[in-house]
C-alpha cells in the first residue's frame, strides 16, 4: 500500500482478548474548512509540517516545520518554529520563533508550553552527536525567543532521534521518547537537566520497537504511550504495542504492556499515534493499518478487574467509497465525548481526511468524514491530531499541499 511521506518512516493472555468491530458506515458531512496558512518554502517560513499545534491563552498557534527556514546547514532547510497570530482583520499572520541548524533541526514532535510561557519541544537530528536534542525557546524583552540546547542525545549513553514531543510531570521534569527509549530530564539547580533512560525497548525480547506517538502522564505518574512496530506478534515493520511504565520505589521504572497488536485484518497494524485516557480511565489510540480493510482502526482499551486490558475497534477505515484512511496520529476527545482525528489518505485522490467518531447505543462508533483534502490551495496529507477550541471549531496542519505545496495549517468550523 502507498503511504504519504508521513513517518511510517499482556503477553499471550491478550490473544484471548476478544476483537469485536464496531462502528457504522462511513458518512460524509460538509463542513465549513479553510487554510488558515500555506507555508512557503522560498520565504523561510517552513516546509514539512507532520507535527500539530499547541495554543496559548491569547488564541495563537504554535507548531513546528521539519524542513525549510533560513538555515543553509541543511539540504532544504532544518526546520522552523512558528507562531500564527490572529489579525485585527480576520486572517492570520506567521512569525517564525526559530530556525533550527547544527544544534538541532528535523523537529517532528509538537510542542508544550510551561506555567512561565517558555516553549519545549525536540528536533530529531542535530546537536553534539548528530542524533537530535530537547530544547526550550524563551521570549526575550526584545520580543525574541531564545533556544537554550537542554540535552544532546548520544546513541552511545541514552538513545538517538527523538521523534514525538514531550510531557511535565508536576514537579517540572520532562519525560520523551527516543527511537528506542523512554527517557526523563530533570532540572538541577544550575540550570543545567540530567537525563535518565527510563526503558530501553528490545524487539528480541518481544517489546515495542520505535515509539513515534508521545507519552501520556496519568495521576499516579504512570507512563503511556504506543510503538509503531514489535510486540508478541509483529516485527521490525509490524505490529505495534500500548506499553505503561510505571516508577518504583527504587528509582527504576518497570514496563507492562497492555496490548499486543496482531498485524492482521483482526486488529491494528503499524501504531504510530499515541492514546489518550476519558474520564473512566479507558484508552483510545489508532493503529495506520491493520482493520477488516487494512485501513486502519481506531481502538479503546478498557481495564479489567484481573488487570489486563480488553481491546474493542470502535471503527476500521474502508479502502473504497471515499472513506478516511491510515491514521498516523492519535484521537482528541470534545467535550460531548466525541472523537476526532486525522488520516493521511483516503477521501479525495487520496489526500487524506478529518473525521468524527460519535459515540451511540450498544457500543456502537459512527464515523463522519468532515472533510475530504484536495490538494492545492487546499491541504494535503495530514499527519498530525486535531486540536479544538473553546466552540469546537478544530484545527491541525497538513504535510504538505496548502497554496504552495509546502504545508497548511487549517481549521474546520463546526
């Protein structure tokens, strides 16, 4: 199967979980989308947007670009970090925060900000030992941001290419993943972060290989996330697994893993987005592949009181009809309990969609196809999740496409 240019780049207790396939026909529903920003790689603007946005209190955007910005160190530019002002007329204005070079550049991840306003993020590559670094951009009184370099990943100590964004715990330290570790950086007093490897991933030992989607922290400190690869029944290109790190009291952190993707028809394949917890403590993720059609599913993992986790599809991706397919990116819950996301092909010309799950009776998910991509003007390929704002309007980015083919930032007014 043809990918975009997205990166896609318990143990034998949970082959007993039952998989039941859930979720209507897919519907299509005409909503009202516009391309906020088409970026432009000949104004330095960015170039190769897979990551989403973040906003701050002001209603800006922020996001980063892989490619593109003023740097020559790099063939096609090391990225950008932009910011997306909404204008006194009604449109939106782009300031690029940050342009990425040797220090640092490839930034895939999203970013987070801290209580001060100071902006955190990875690049993938770059840094001391080439093999990316963690970051933090702090506005200046002159109206400048300044990139302090918080760690230089060494392949040799604690991993190489970190490829998904960050999280803080309360006490202000910053746990991440590598392409093949967990890791936690915590601040010291002067200023500088020591890094910890929480968990080394090892495909001989049946564990996940490449954690792409980020981690998510509950209120116990415990860890979560997904691996696009490995697992009891996958490979160094399939399967995929839901892991929990959990801290204990010596120091060391112990990994479980809540569910083992088959890599077939009867469940997911290729699980590059990470999950999110609802209100009951469930799970809900997206697996690219994998689904009665091989398009793709999205997923709920519930807790069960022997203390394993119970899989349920709420929805499998078609391959025909128009459908959305191959979600690269995980799910955001709105305040009704609806779920939405994002896939790389599918709709028009396979350029990729924006969809809705609605939750119904008897478990039962439909899907709404919001928005069908169609290339330029309009975006393309989009790789990242969806955020919502305060009247549930969403927004996200696309790879590429928008009015010069080089990435868009869109929003979808509902």
């Amino acid at each position: 199967m043809q990918r975009s240019k997205s990166f896609s780049a318990g143990l034998m207790a949970l082959a007993l979980v039952t998989v039941a396939v859930f979720g209507t026909a897919t519907r299509a529903s005409a909503q009202q989308e516009r391309v906020l920003h088409s970026f432009n790689f000949l104004d330095h603007g960015g170039d190769n947007i897979p990551s989403g946005l973040i906003v701050d209190a002001a209603g800006s955007l922020y996001g980063t670009a892989a490619s593109g910005g003023s740097s020559n160190y790099c063939d096609g530019g090391c990225g950008t970090v932009f910011e997306l002002v909404l204008q006194a007329g009604g449109g939106w204005k782009e300031r690029v925060l940050h342009t990425f070079g040797k220090a640092g550049n490839g930034p895939i991840g999203s970013l987070i900000f801290d209580d001060a306003g100071n902006l955190y993020g990875t690049a993938s590559l770059g840094g001391l030992y080439n093999a990316g670094t963690v970051y933090e951009l702090t506005p200046t009184v002159e109206g400048e941001w300044a990139e302090t370099v918080l760690h230089n990943f060494n392949p040799a100590t604690d991993g190489e290419q970190p490829l998904a964004g960050l999280v803080f715990d309360g006490a202000g330290n910053l746990y991440g993943t590598t392409s093949g570790t967990v890791f936690q950086l915590t601040p010291q007093a002067d200023g500088s972060w020591k890094v910890k490897t929480l968990h080394t991933f090892d495909l001989a030992r049946k564990d996940g290989f490449i954690p792409t989607g980020g981690l998510t922290l509950d209120a116990f400190g415990n860890l979560y996330g997904t691996t696009a690869f490995g697992g009891a029944y996958g490979s160094n290109n399939q399967g995929g697994i839901v892991f929990e790190l959990t801290p204990m009291v010596s120091g060391n952190w112990t990994e479980k893993i809540l569910h083992n993707f088959y890599g077939s028809y009867y469940d997911g394949d290729n699980v590059e987005g990470g999950v999110i917890f609802d209100a009951a403590g469930n799970l809900y993720g997206t697996a690219a592949l994998g689904g009665a059609h091989n398009s793709g599913i999205v997923y709920e993992l519930t807790p069960t009181a022997a203390g394993s986790w119970k899989e349920h599809i709420l929805y499998a991706f078609q391959d025909s009809g128009g459908d959305a397919r191959v979600p690269s990116a995980g799910v955001t819950f709105d305040a009704a309990g609806n779920l939405y996301g994002t896939t790389t092909q599918g709709g028009i010309s396979d350029y990729g969609a924006v969809f809705e799950l609605k939750p119904g009776s008897g478990g039962n998910w439909t899907e709404t196809v919001l928005h069908k991509f169609s290339g330029p003007p309009d975006g393309q390929y989009p790789a990242a999740g969806i955020i919502l704002d305060a009247a549930g309007n969403l927004y996200s980015t696309t790879e590429s496409g928008g009015a010069f083919r080089d990435g868009s930032v869109f929003e979808i007014k509902r």
